[in-house]
C-alpha cells in the first residue's frame, strides 16, 4: 500500500481550503476562528482516498504571508504540491513565496490546479494558464499537470482526483526501513485516552506499544495507540499521517516541533553545518547575522557564520554554520529554510550536512562538507567517524546521524571494515588513520618511559590513559588491540621492552637477596635496606617489584619482602601445623616462624588477605589444602 502527502500551497483566499474540501468532503479548517473569518490560521488535513488501496493524505496550509511558518510546519513531510491559483487573481504575493520554499525544500512533484473557473471566462482561463506556465518555468512544477476546477460548481474535480493519483504513483516512497522519525504538528487531548499528537510520519514504522522518545524535550513514553485518517492501526509507516496515543505524558510537555522518535539514536543538536542558498531576489546576508530558521515543524531563530567570506549575495550559495538559539532534531539530508530576521520574509535554505559538528578551527578547510554534500554513503560514513577522532562514533548514534534506510547503513559500515577504513570496538566506530596515529603517540610514550625507568616492568594504564580523556573500557579496547603493546593487570609496556639490569643493578639484587635470605622471618623493611644499602628509594622500589615480579622475593607489603625460599618454608610450617589443630592463635603463628609480633602480624594480614587462612575472632582457620 501506498502512501503519500499532498500539500497545498498559494495566496490567501485561492481557494485552497474550499478545493480541499470539494476533493475530499473534509472541511480542512477545525477552528473556530477559521470558520468565522474564513481563512485558514493554521495547519488543516484531510485525505483522498481511492479504490485501489492509495490514500494521499492533505496538508492544507494557510495562505495570509503573516501565517508563512505555519505553513512551512506543514511543508517539510510532504511528497508532492498542489499550487492553487485563483482564476479572478491569478499569480499573487504568497504565490510566489509558496513556490519558492517547495523549490528550496527539493519537493520533486506536484500539479496546478486553477480555482474559481466558474468565474472566468474561456479566453482568460486560458491566458491564466499561459501566466502558471511561465511562472513555474525553471521549478519543479515545469510541465506538471494544470487543471481548471471550480469547488462551487464541481467542474473538473474528478479529473483532478485521477491526476494526483497520476502523480502520486509516481512519488518516491519515503524510507520504511530507516529510523521511525514523526516531527509533531498538533498536539491536544482527547477524553479517555490521554495526550495525543499527529505528524506525517518521514521515516521507519512504529507499532502500538512500541517505546518512544519524544526529543528535543527529552520525554520517554509508549506507544498507547495509532490511528491514520480516522482509523485505528497497529503499525504505522512512513508516509502516513499519523495521530499517536501517548502514554503517561501531559499535553503542557509537548509543542510542535518536537519529534517522535525511535529511543537512544539521536541527539539535539544546537550547531549545524550546512549549505546555504539565497533566493535570486534576497538581500545580502552579512556574516553572523541572525535568521528564522525553520525545520520541518520547528522554528527558532539562528546565527549565520559564513565559512570563508564575510557576506552572501542574491542567488549565491556557500557552506556556513547555524547556531541555533532552541536544540532541534534532524538528520544529514534534511532540508530547511530560512527567512529574514526583520522584516520577516523568505530568502534561502537549503540542505543540513552535519548536524552535530565538532569544532573547527578558523583554518580549517571543508572538504569534509563537500563529502558531506556530494559523496557516496560509505565515504559520508568514513569522514563522519574520522572527524570524532579517537573517542570514535556509537554505531546507534551513526544510524541517527544521517537519513538512509539502517540496512544501507550497517552495509556500508561492514564494507569499509572489510577494507579497513574503520574499526570497531564493542559498540564504538573509529577511523584506522586516527587509531593509526593514536597508536604512534603510545608507542612513543611508552618508548620515553622505558628510557627514563629502565628497571620498571611497566607504565599504569591510568598514568597513560590520562593523556589522552578517554574512558576507560574504551582505552583497555584500543591499546588491546595493538600487537606491540603487552597489558598486564594494571601496566602496560613495550611488546619489544624487557628491564635490563646494569652490572651495578645485579650486584644491588644479590645484595638484597643475601640481607633478605639472612634476616629470615624477621626480613629488613625497605627503610632499613635503603639505609644499609645506601641507594636511592626509587631504585630499591624498583628493583624489589622487579624481583616480586621474577619470584624471587614475595611482596607481603609496600615495605616487607620475604624470599622465595622462606615464602615456602612459611607455608610448610603453617600445613604442618593445621594437620594436627583447626585453628591458630597469633602467638603459636609467632613462635612457628621464631620471630615477634611485628612480623607475625604483616605475615598473617597477607596471608588473610590471599584467602590462604580465615580470621575468625582471635584465630586462624586454614582456607586452602
């Protein structure tokens, strides 16, 4: 099944509601404002549906120049325009203006349908057409379809229903499979069922209870129930109005230009990179000027920044930054527009590259916008995740980033692993030229602490993780992968790096070992051995974890080490000793090794602490046979 949008488009009182109506047998104007004026304030919508299955929902916007931004909220979901013209008018003003945002919004159908022809005559219905004719001369709308109806009499309306069935068939269908992404136009209650919000849904499906989050503002929810034009519906698709039943929100959390979206894929963003184009008549946009900025539903006011000029002419174009005063949601391939800050009138748009830029210097180049504009979808990906630099790209927050169907997405990401551009790490894309010169600086760092600490096993990883902010599950993945690092517990070191003691360090090993072995149960304290072997603190710790390291001595703490030798003669004497009794108090610890309480009590906090006895109380159990 089918599924498109219409939107209308033309000057205040063409007939744009009445033909919708006539169309349809729906009054697109619901309030009562509306209906006492009789012109149309805000959005309106209705749908036509056919035979065979189609339904071409309507979006009817109003025409007053005053009410342009409720109509460029309506404008940003639909697939095809029906430019209405009134046949007693002709071309007007919001005419104009209308036609000028579908073009910058790239809408890529549509047709003309000419009201109020029961008033004209013959001749001028005629040139009325001529005037249409040259007036889309250049746009999208050159060649389309040009009808003569009358919503009063009914002249010519079912051929205009058969030729936007035409049209519509036509019409790309909007992705099914990508993110479910709904900009929210209305919102209000019903009765029994809660808050409710409709939008024409632009990408992805969603399902009833399916779970939502509904951003900038940052609300989580449920799907509660689906309706489209009127009927109830399990699952709804992109391309179909929507109305959706959300649970446990209130109705004061939301405002148009919020999104309905699939959970965790996307951020706000306040930044946006982006080409800009000016219509032929625009007056001159100068550097960090502000603008009204309008995106889909949304609208909030922006700063200009021009990249690498100082001013934009009439009918130029050139990439630029927005900075936005309100966070919105939107993807790389969205369109926008922008209208003068004061007096507000449209003057370009255009098409979001980046929507969530990271920051560029004064003098950097933008070739990573002209992949952005005109690559293939892999080397939009590569730049993407090569601009995030070593902290990488969540491959969820990737799909959220630009606007293709996730099937495309995850193939172009497998192929440029395949190819080795990228690499992945638990959930995290980064580009191997920026792991390439990552890995460069830790070999480097690594080799300058081996000079500098010729006896240390090792720098810490949290030493060399703080040089570069990383988390830490991420940095463990990255120097895990590199096979001229070796990680040990807590320190990682040159795979090409062994300790090379001097002739000096050896004869310093001997003698530790010697006081060590001679002292026994009652070994020297790292301060008595500084002190007898008159060397430096830093040497000694190093020597001593080196020889730890080697098994020649045991670490019982930061200052007792014991030999090897004694280690195991401490252990036979305490198997013996559990043989013949359950438990054992400190004293008989003490008078087994033949040493004092000072010693004793290190000796049984280590042992303790390594789950080979158990303190109970005042004694110790043996834990291991």
């Amino acid at each position: 099944m089918r599924y498109v949008i219409l939107g209308t488009a033309g000057h205040i009182d063409h007939g744009k509601s009445a033909l919708v109506k006539a169309l349809t047998g729906i009054d697109p104007d619901r309030l009562k404002e509306e209906k006492e004026r009789g012109i149309t304030i805000d959005l309106g919508f209705a749908d036509l549906r056919y035979p065979d299955g189609m339904t071409v929902g309507i979006v009817d916007v109003p025409g007053h120049e005053r009410l342009v931004k409720n109509m460029l909220a309506g404008a940003g979901g639909i697939d095809l325009v029906l430019l209405v013209i009134a046949a007693d008018e002709g071309i007007m003003p919001q005419s104009r203006e209308h036609l000028y945002i579908c073009n910058l919004l790239k809408i890529k159908s549509g047709l003309i349908a000419i009201t109020k022809a029961d008033l004209a005559e013959k001749d001028w219905l005629e040139l009325i057409k001529d005037d249409a004719e040259s007036f889309v001369k250049g746009t999208f709308l050159e060649g389309s379809p040009i009808v003569p109806v009358s919503s009063k009499t009914m002249l010519n309306i079912e051929l205009l229903k058969e030729k936007i069935r035409e049209v519509a068939l036509n019409v790309e269908a909007k992705p099914t499979k990508g993110l479910f992404r709904l900009p929210i136009d209305r919102v209000f209650t019903l009765k029994g069922f809660g808050t409710v919000v409709t939008g024409t849904a632009v990408s992805g499906t969603v399902s009833v209870e399916d779970a939502v989050e509904i951003l900038p503002s940052n609300i989580k929810s449920k799907v509660r129930g689906l309706h489209s034009h009127g009927k109830p519906i399990q699952t709804a698709y992109a391309g179909q109005r929507v109305a959706i039943n959300l649970q446990g929100v209130d109705k004061e959390e939301l405002k148009r230009g919020d999104s309905v979206v699939v959970p965790e894929k996307f951020i706000p963003t306040r930044k946006i990179d982006t080409r800009v184009e000016l219509l032929s008549d625009s007056p001159v946009v100068k550097n960090k000027s502000l603008v009204h900025f309008h995106l889909s539903t949304s609208e909030t006011v922006a700063r200009i920044v021009l990249y690498g000029r100082n001013e934009l002419k009439a009918g130029e174009s050139c990439y630029c930054q927005l900075r936005l005063r309100d966070p919105v949601l939107t993807m790389s391939g969205d369109r926008y527009i922008i209208r003068r800050f004061s007096p507000v009138e449209t003057i370009g748009g255009g098409a979001i590259l980046d929507p969530s830029p990271y920051r560029r210097s004064l003098k950097a180049g933008t070739e990573d916008l002209a992949i952005f504009e005109n690559g293939t979808l892999p080397e939009k990906l590569a730049t993407k995740v090569k601009k995030a630099g070593i902290y990488g790209i969540k491959v969820s927050l990737l799909e959220g980033w630009i606007k293709e169907e996730i099937p495309s997405i995850r193939d172009s990401i497998k192929s440029l692993k395949d190819q080795s551009i990228l690499m992945q790490f638990e959930d995290i894309l980064i580009h191997s030229g920026i792991f390439n010169s990552f890995k460069e600086n830790i070999i480097k760092m690594l080799s300058d602490f081996h000079k500098k600490n010729p006896l240390k096993t090792g720098i810490f990883k949290e030493e060399l993780r703080a040089g570069f902010n990383i988390e830490a599950r991420l940095f463990g993945n990255l120097i895990g992968a590199m096979k001229e690092i070796i990680t040990e517990k807590e320190t990682a070191r040159l795979a090409t790096f062994k300790v090379a003691l001097s002739q000096l360090d050896e004869t310093l090993k001997a003698k530790i070992m010697e006081l060590l072995e001679k002292s026994g149960f009652q070994p020297l304290t790292k301060e008595e051995l500084i002190q007898s072997l008159k060397i430096d603190q830093r040497i000694l710790t190093d020597i001593l974890k080196l020889m730890a390291k080697e098994s020649s001595l045991v670490r019982i703490n930061d200052s007792m080490y014991i030999t090897l030798n004694h280690y195991k003669k401490m252990m036979e004497t305490l198997k013996n000793f559990f043989i013949k009794k359950p438990e054992m108090t400190v004293a008989e610890f003490r008078d087994l090794l033949n040493t004092s309480r000072k010693y004793a009590l290190p000796f049984l906090e280590y042992l303790d602490s390594n789950k080979i006895t158990l303190r109970v109380e005042d004694v110790r159990k043996l834990l291991i046979k």
